[in-house]
C-alpha cells in the first residue's frame, strides 16, 4: 500500500542525505523568483530550472547534452503499436520521494491530472489539436493512444512530470517526485534549497544541496559568483562575460517576440501588425544591448528546428513604409493612434528593460502611441495565456518562448492556432496547417512546417519574432559544467560534477 502524500510530507526528510557536505553543497543564482512549485508547470523556464528531473522526472527525455535525442528516464522503452498507439515500459524498482512505489498508475494520474480542465497546467497547449489517453497495461507497462496518431508522441511525454496518484487535483506547493532531490524549503522571496535523496534509482550525484537565491540584475548574479557568494549564475549578461575561465556563451533555444491579439483594433488590422514589424530596427540591437551572434528570428523556433524556412527574411527597418501603412489604414477608418501597452517581464532575460525601452522608443518615432509596462512573471501570466483578460485595452506582449526539442509541434499549436492558450491568431488557414503538420512524418512533416513559417510571417504578420538570443553562464571555478541549449529552460543538478 501507498502511503499518503500527508504522511510522506511529515516524512519528507528521513531519506535525505546529510547536509554537512558543504565541499559539495552549491548556491545557484537566478533572474527571477517562482511564483509556484507545480510539478505540472515545470514546462515554464524559471519552474522548470528548479524541478525538471532534479524533483519530478518524465517517461522520457530529450537530451541535449550528447546529442542522442529521446532517451529513456522513468521509460525503459517503447515501441508504436499496429493501432497507432504507443506502448511504454515503466523502470522498476523506483520509489517517489515519500517512500511510496512508482508504477504504471502514477503515469496514468500524472497525465489525466496535468491535461486535466480543473487545474491550469502547462502541459496541455502541447497536446493541442489532439486527444491523447493513457490506460493501464500492469503495474509496470502504460498504452498511450492518441487522435489522430502522434508520430512523435515519446517526445511529447517528455515534457510530462511524473507524480504520485495520491496528488490531488489542484496546485501543490510539496512538490514530490522520483528524481534525484527533494524540496527541504521554500522561503518565498529568500531562497528554495533541494537536498540529495537516499533511495534514488539512478546514479547518485555528486551535489548533495542546491540553495537558489534570486537577483534580477544580471551584474549582481555574475559578480555573487565571482566573489564566492554563488557557485552557478545560469543567466548573466554579456557584458559582465569577461572571464574566459567561468564565463560560458551558447546559441540557446529562447526566442524574444511579441505576440500581438488580432482581434482588438487597431492591431485587427494587416497593415498595422505589417508597420509594426517594419518600426524596429532589429540589426541596432546586436552587439549593443544583444550579444555578438545573436540571431535575428523569422520564427519562434530556433533554425535548428525541423521544417526551419531559410527562404524567410527577416523584415528590413522601414520608417518610410510605416508611415505609408499608417496613412492607408488611418484613411480606412483604422484607429492607428489609439493607445496601445507594451508588455514586458520583469527579469525575463538579460537586457529585457533595455530593449523594451529601445522598442518602445522606436515604435514612438514611428507614429505609435506606446506605453511601456513591466510585470512581475504571476502578472505577466495573466496577459499570456487563456482567458485574456477583457478590460486591458489593445495591447502587445513580449515574451520568450523555449523550444530546444527540435520539432515546431512543441509551439505551433498553442502560439498560433486559433484555440491556442497563447494564441493571438485566429486563421483558419494556419489552424489546417498546423494539424497537417502535426500529424505526418518525414520529408512532409518538415515541409508543412516550413509552409507555416512562411504564412505566420509572411502573410499574416501574425507576431513580431525578435531574436534568437546568445545565453550566458558564470560558472564557479570549482565546478565541472558547460551549459547547452537546455540551459534556460531546466538545469539538471545531477550534470554537475566538481573540478
């Protein structure tokens, strides 16, 4: 019998690993706080760098390190059924970390609960335009069938957390999970401490406890790592990179934009989403407030994603054709002066003020009526996903979306189509494409993808893709760890080793 998640709460620390290994005990400093511990919203980056495989693992996992793609992690392995469906065979021997057994009835409660109507979880915009179900083979074997058939459905689960059937159906701030670390405390505002857990299935790691503290200014987090008050800044500015010998830079997976509502006038209006597109002097940004080599996105995917469009350009820098935008739409009755908010996220990434307050500008110079407005990630929640609230008046949201799975179904769903969770667009065209594309395989699958990216943002100027960014790590010199694409979105304490 399993014992309850009360029981296991009181018990929490009885398997942990003692805490006087201080030569192995590592301070990590982050941009910004989180607002929950829900395994289910691990999908978001600042949850996800603290929980993702360190507190709640997935049947399966993408790595991004070695380059394997899926492998296995709570699934041995798996196989596609004649049905379409996928079967999965669950490790055996692991125990969550309340004591109680992992098995088949776990996955099937973790899946039911996150997909669920009666909690908000992340995890169902990547299941967007499908039906997906999980029944229980045995204690250790799960059926996954979807409709219409996901090709691609180990990689969809790797984004699914695992936790006990016990868990209720509603926001945990306990979290518990198979992985490697237990959650020891939660301070809001001070600091989250994970400490190593006897009992784990995998290898042990070399890092007994992680204290996460939380500084928005990126030259406070690099400068805590060089004075020995941090071991780790995930997120540092490129400006403060000035240590070969800690500093790490990588092409990462995020993407800067703003997403834009076609449904509020004036930006209901092709012309106007078109002008905005062409008021940003993208090509300022780099080297100045953006890092030497980063990208300039026509996509919310990076180019190393399946189905990338080479063949769409970036918009050219064009003051005169705003104007012209502007002049037609104001003569049809568009209400191009209306007010419109920029909303940015405090702490989203290094230079996030300084690039809204160069676009806010921009936008300005070009005839705009802009208002400038940073929220903290709880508030800033309430403009990005469904329901939208009603009352705000026209506005823009800039964002950064993660994708380093190497597949558009990972975004398009849930950005673009018209039932979306953070969908501004509504177009029947896009919707069609976005299901074809969901649903074939191969050379097929990449080119519907690549028709997509070209109609998003050719065609329908359905958002302002901004840039694909450079990310920046301090590393302590007594740690062994490169970061990789994944970095921003989860940091797996058990890949870090000690020089």
């Amino acid at each position: 019998m399993k014992r309850t998640l009360a029981l296991g709460a009181l018990m929490l620390a009885a398997g942990l690993a003692p805490a006087h290994a201080a030569d192995t005990d590592i301070r990590i400093v982050l941009s910004e706080e989180l607002d929950l511990m829900e395994p289910c919203m691990a999908t978001r980056s600042n949850i996800g760098r603290v929980i993702l495989q360190n507190i709640n693992e997935t049947l399966t996992e993408y790595d991004t390190r070695n380059g394997q793609g899926v492998i296995p992690r709570l699934a041995t392995s798996w196989e596609q059924k004649d049905d379409g469906g996928w079967r999965f065979h669950l490790r055996d021997g692991v125990t969550f970390s309340d004591g109680s057994a992992f098995d088949a009835a776990d996955v099937k409660h973790s899946f039911d609960r996150a997909m669920s109507d009666k909690i908000s979880c992340e995890t169902p915009r990547y299941f967007g335009g499908m039906t997906v179900e999980a029944t229980v083979v045995d204690d250790h074997t799960v059926d996954f069938s979807a409709d219409p058939v996901q090709p691609i459905l180990p990689l969809l689960l790797s984004l699914v957390t695992i936790v006990p059937s016990e868990t209720p159906i509603e926001f945990t701030r306990q979290p518990v999970g198979t992985g490697p670390y237990a959650l020891t405390d939660w301070s809001p505002g001070q600091q989250i401490v994970l400490t190593r857990r006897d009992g784990y299935w995998g290898e042990e790691p070399k890092v007994t406890s992680a204290t996460y503290l939380f500084r928005t200014d990126p030259s406070v987090r690099a400068a805590m790592v060089a004075a020995g008050e941090a071991d780790l800044a995930p997120s540092i500015a490129d400006l403060d990179a000035t240590n070969e010998a800690t500093d790490f830079s990588y092409l990462n997976s995020e993407t800067v934009y703003i997403r834009l509502d076609h449904t509020v006038a004036p930006i209901n209006d092709l012309r106007v989403r078109k002008a905005l597109k062409m008021a940003i002097d993208r090509e300022a940004f780099i080297g100045t407030v953006m890092a030497d080599g980063t990208l300039l996105a026509t996509a919310l995917v990076p180019p190393t994603t399946a189905g990338w469009n080479p063949d769409v350009k970036p918009t050219a820098y064009d003051p005169e054709g705003v104007k012209a935008l502007l002049e037609e739409a104001r003569a049809d009755g568009v209400p191009v002066d209306t007010p419109i908010k920029l909303i940015a996220r405090t702490g989203n990434f290094p230079a996030v003020a300084e690039v809204g307050e160069a676009i806010q500008q921009m936008l300005t110079d070009a005839g705009f009526n802009i208002e400038l407005q940073f929220l903290e990630v709880a508030e800033h929640e309430q403009y990005y996903s469904r329901p939208f609230p009603t009352s705000a008046g026209p506005y823009m949201l800039m964002a950064m979306h993660d994708n380093d799975k190497g597949d558009p179904v990972f975004t398009m769903f849930f950005k673009y189509d018209s039932e979306g969770r953070q969908s501004g667009t509504h177009d029947p065209k896009a919707d069609e494409l976005i299901a074809a594309a969901s649903a074939a395989t191969g050379e097929e699958r990449a080119k519907l993808w690549s028709e997509l990216i070209a109609y998003l943002y050719t065609d329908i100027a359905a958002d302002i893709p901004l840039f694909h960014t450079v990310g920046f790590t301090r590393v302590g010199e007594n740690l062994d760890f490169k970061p990789t694409i994944a970095t921003n979105s989860q940091l797996q304490l058990s890949q870090i080793g000690f020089k």
